[in-house]
C-alpha cells in the first residue's frame, strides 16, 4: 500500500492526497494489484484477470509505455471515452491532460516504470461554459509485460463532478510517488513549456488473453457503440 508520503521541498496539502473514500474503485484496484504481488515487487500483466476487477472496470485501464514517457491504453473502460468524447482505447495518456501538464505525466509515465513505483496523481479540470469543474485522482501500478520488461500500467481514475462538453482534459496539482522499495515522496506539479512529443509506436507484446467475464456488468457508456475492447 501507498505509504503517508514524506514532505519534499514546496507541496501541496497533504490533505488533499489522503485516499478519498468518494474513490473507492482506486482503493478496490490498489488492494487487487497488491494481492497479485505473492512477494514480487511488481505482478505480470498476465495476471490481471477482470473477474477481480468486476465493480471498478469502468474507470480502470491497462497502458503500455511506447516511449520515454508516453503510454499507450490498450484497455479502457467507459469512463475515459465518455471524458473524451470518442473511443478512449489506443489513446496515449496525454490526451486526458492539458498541454501544460504533459510533461508532468510522462515523468510520472516513467517513475512508475522505471523505479518502479505507484504513482498518485491529483487532477483537476478547470470549470467553463458547459464544462462544469471535475476533481479527480489517477493510480498508476506498475506490471511486467511477458518479455520481463515493467512496461505495463495497471490505471484507474475517481472523478467527481459532470463531464459536460467533451473532450474533458486535467491539469495535474500534484503526484505522489511511492517506491517500491520504500522511498517515498510528493511533489507540485511544475508546467514546462515543452511537452514531450507522442510517439507512435506499435505493441510489442504478444497477445496475453483478457478474459471479459463481468463486462456485462458495466453501466451503459455515454458513448453507446463503446465497450471494453482487449486487442491483445
């Protein structure tokens, strides 16, 4: 579990990341990540198995990381299209988050990967006509793809507030970045003038199975020719 991150330098409040109980599907996919560990410090992708994620699949996705900094979602749920207006699935992360917080993201696209670690993102999009303001949390979990590599993401988002007029983008006012073996520390986001460009990379993986038991059990998607796809 993510521990209580220490302070580092200018932050914000640390209120503002305790693990809100109005997001309970991060707290149901963290315990489901981490009972997947059996004493690794990062599961395999081909362990996730939907059944275990049956009450969170709509806000859950899986991510592959293409580049240096740049994930790829491979499997989406509803929620992400209906944030942006259109199929979600084969998306880069980016496209949820406003240009000057992409270069936030793709640093914690790497520190999930690389250290590995869980990365906890707070967000906020800002309110406008038809737009009303949305608060929301991200959890990144690290995974191994079959080749070994942490190349994968295991996502999910909490949001409370109307989407309204798509495409709903985020600015980022924090990451929390737990490692995995044991350092911890927060941040403030920090807008950078130049995101780093998207690539567009294809999958490398061979195809895991990801079984659709549950899927059924999702909410209809604003978006109603939208479901759940696996193209692994």
């Amino acid at each position: 579990m993510v521990q209580e991150p220490a302070q580092v330098g200018t932050v914000v409040e640390m209120s503002r990341f305790g693990r809100s109980p109005g997001y309970p599907a991060l707290r149901q996919v963290e315990a489901y990540w981490t009972a997947l560990l059996d004493g690794r410090t990062v599961p395999d992708r081909a362990d996730i198995d939907p059944r275990g994620l049956e009450d969170a699949l709509d806000v859950t996705f899986v991510a592959e990381r293409i580049a240096a900094g740049v994930a790829r979602m491979r499997i989406a749920g509803h929620h992400f299209s209906d944030l942006l207006g259109m199929e979600a699935r084969g998306m880069t992360l980016n496209a949820f988050f406003d240009p000057a917080a992409k270069a936030d993201m793709a640093g914690a696209v790497d520190a999930c990967c690389d250290q590995p670690a869980q990365v906890q993102i707070m967000l906020r999009a800002k309110g406008e006509m038809g737009r009303p303001e949305i608060l929301g949390q991200v959890l990144l979990l690290p995974l191994r793809s079959d080749m070994g590599e942490t190349s994968r993401i295991l996502g999910v988002i909490g949001t409370t507030g109307q989407i309204g007029r798509t495409p709903r983008r985020f600015e980022i006012e924090g990451i929390s970045v737990t490692e995995l073996g044991g350092g911890t520390g927060i941040r403030p986001a920090i807008p950078r003038p130049a995101p780093r460009p998207e690539a567009a990379a294809g999958f490398a993986e061979p195809g895991a199975a990801f079984d659709h038991a549950g899927e059924t059990r999702l909410r209809p998607s604003k978006v109603p020719h939208l479901r759940v796809v696996d193209d692994e």
